[in-house]
C-alpha cells in the first residue's frame, strides 16, 4: 500500500473545518435533547462569532438588524449561549 499525500492551503483547511463545526453546531442545535445539562452562559461579541463561524462585524450586522437577540453596553456587546442556539435553530 502506497502513501499519498495531498497538499491543501491553509485558507481552505480552514473554510473547511467551519464547515464541519458549523454542520456540527446546527445538528447539535435541532437536536431535542439539547436542553438536558445545557448551561445558560453570556459571551462577549468575540467569543459568540467565533462560535458562529463569522466576524464580529458580520455579528455586529446581525444584531442591528434584530435577527439574533444581545445586549449593547456602552462599545461592548454581549450574548447569551441560548440566544445564539436560537438563532441557529431559525437559520435552519
């Protein structure tokens, strides 16, 4: 058995692992048993976009535009986990 190697840019290494995490998050997100042992947690605006998979300006757009629901205090924005969960079960 021969080895093979196959070369891929680290932009596309990327794009493809938030794709899988994405994927994984929406299935996590539409399963039912979510709610059993979930723990409410607030993030701040770079924690919730690197869990979506955007920039925190995206994130930032998306909350002017009353799609995901936060909080603004002062420059900085918070989100709850279960309000970014929300959003994901409605992107479906």
């Amino acid at each position: 058995m021969q080895t093979q190697f196959v070369t891929i840019t680290v932009d596309d290494l990327v794009n493809v692992m938030t794709q899988v995490v994405r994927a994984e998050v929406q299935s996590l997100a539409t399963n039912p048993m979510i709610g059993e042992g979930f723990t409410d947690e607030l993030w701040d605006r770079k924690k919730a976009a690197e869990f979506l998979g955007i920039s925190e300006q995206t994130l930032t757009k998306v909350y002017l535009e009353g799609r995901i629901a936060g909080q603004k205090s002062g420059r900085k924005y918070h989100f709850l986990k279960s309000s970014i969960i929300q959003f994901l079960k409605r992107s479906n």
